[in-house]
C-alpha cells in the first residue's frame, strides 16, 4: 500500500467493534476490488464482538491512521459508561480485561481527530469529540459544520450511514449512495459500522474517497457472520450481541 505521491483513492470505515470477520472482510474488498492507496478509521476497534485484540492487531497492523472511539476508551477506563446498556457494560468490561498491554497502550495514544489535506475524521462529533456525542439530525449536522474547516469530514459512533451536504447555509441528506465532490460544497459522512450496523442492513459498510474521480461513495459488503456470532458466544459475552447482527440493528 505504499506509494510516492499523495493517496488518490481512500478507504474510510468506523466501528468495528470486536467483529474480526467483519473487517478482514473490508480489508479484503478495498485491497482486492478497491485497490484504494490507503485506509483511515474513524474509531470504535473494540467493544461488543468478541475479537477485540486480533481487530487492533490487524489496524496496527495495515498502518492505519485511526482515531479514539468511545468504546476504545471506555475498555481502558478513560470514559463515563453509566450510561452504557448492561449488555454493552458487561461487553466492554470484558474487553478491558483481555486486551494485552501492548494494544491497551496502542488504543490509549489515538487521537481525537485526524485532518489530512481536505478532510477530517473524527469517532463522534467534530464540535466537542471527547463529549461522544451523536449526529442524527440536520440540526445537528448544522451545528457540526461550524467546527471544521475542511471541505469533508468523516464520522462514525451512530452505526448508521448518512451523505449532507452543505451548500449556502442550506443542508441536504443525500439519498443516493455516492455524491460528487464539488468545489463550494462541503460535506459529513458517516461511514457507518463495519462491525455493526444499526440501520437495517447487517452488511459491513465503509466509505470510498476518490480523489481523481472526485467522489465519496458508501459501500456495503457481506460477510461470514456466523463466524463471528460463534466468536461472541465462545467468550460467553451476552447472546443478544450475537443475535443482533442477523437484523443489523
């Protein structure tokens, strides 16, 4: 994946949340049919699946620019979980219990937010990251696009995909798959979940940046999720984590 000149073709994807078949399935899609140069996450590595060392081992191991998820930090102890479901307490307990120190280590040191050129990735929100807090409508979206700069910003956190666009103080959810990049225009997407979705699809999604092409596309792939219900029962995390990813909710 190295290259002498700038990426032209990016792969984004956010919340993979322990699911290992999940996303070696990404991986395999963006560097088998994608052929993108390079990868961001925008968080959540851990947390509910029952891979969470192999997931961060993987991202380490792609050299991909990452940034903190909440469940990332709530495994280490760095944020509030009271108001975690029980089910998602007793998976995140779990996790901070089985992480080895090197990917504990690993985890604590990602930043907030990443810019690169034109675009910036961020886990939650780019107005106050740290808060975790959710975009899920246009109001909130028209906060959020006072607080940055770049012409894209990329988000994950809510598991469900979403294109706005931007365009003289007017804001569009885009319904199409794909949005050109145009020059005036600024955009935030959420790249969805590779590891849980939660907007009715149990396909994996992540995003495609072309930057000769000029586009941002949300894509889905499907995967062995079999594999990776048995992977949760195996460590007798609770069964609803397992039961959920058929439904995709």
């Amino acid at each position: 994946m190295t290259t002498d000149r700038p990426a032209q073709r990016i792969g984004i994807f956010s919340d993979i949340h322990g699911n290992l078949q999940a996303l070696q399935t990404v991986f395999h899609v963006l560097e088998e049919e994608e052929c993108v140069d390079c990868y961001y996450c925008c968080g959540d590595i851990v947390g509910y699946g029952g891979n969470p060392n192999e997931c961060v081992d993987l991202i380490r191991a792609k050299n991909c620019p990452t940034v903190a998820g909440n469940h990332d930090h709530a495994a280490l102890g760095l944020t509030d979980t009271s108001y975690f479901n029980e089910i998602a307490k007793a998976a995140i307990q779990w996790t901070g219990d089985v992480l080895t120190p090197d990917n504990a280590a690993y985890l604590k040191s990602l930043p907030m937010t990443i810019v690169e050129g034109e675009f910036m990735i961020v886990h939650s929100s780019p107005k106050d990251p740290e808060a975790w807090n959710y975009i899920l409508t246009l109001p909130d979206a028209r906060v959020n696009f006072e607080h940055f700069d770049t012409q894209t910003c990329f988000v994950g956190h809510s598991h469900q995909p979403f294109i706005i666009e931007y365009l003289g103080g007017k804001l569009s959810c885009l319904v199409q798959p794909f949005v050109p990049v145009v020059e005036g225009r600024r955009y935030l997407i959420n790249v969805g979940s590779v590891g849980q979705p939660r907007d009715g699809n149990p396909d994996a999604s992540y995003a495609i940046y072309d930057r000769t092409q000029q586009r941002i596309e949300i894509k889905r792939v499907s995967y062995d999720v079999a594999a990776t219900q048995e992977a949760i029962r195996s460590e007798g995390l609770p069964s609803q984590l397992a039961d959920r990813l058929n439904h995709g909710w």
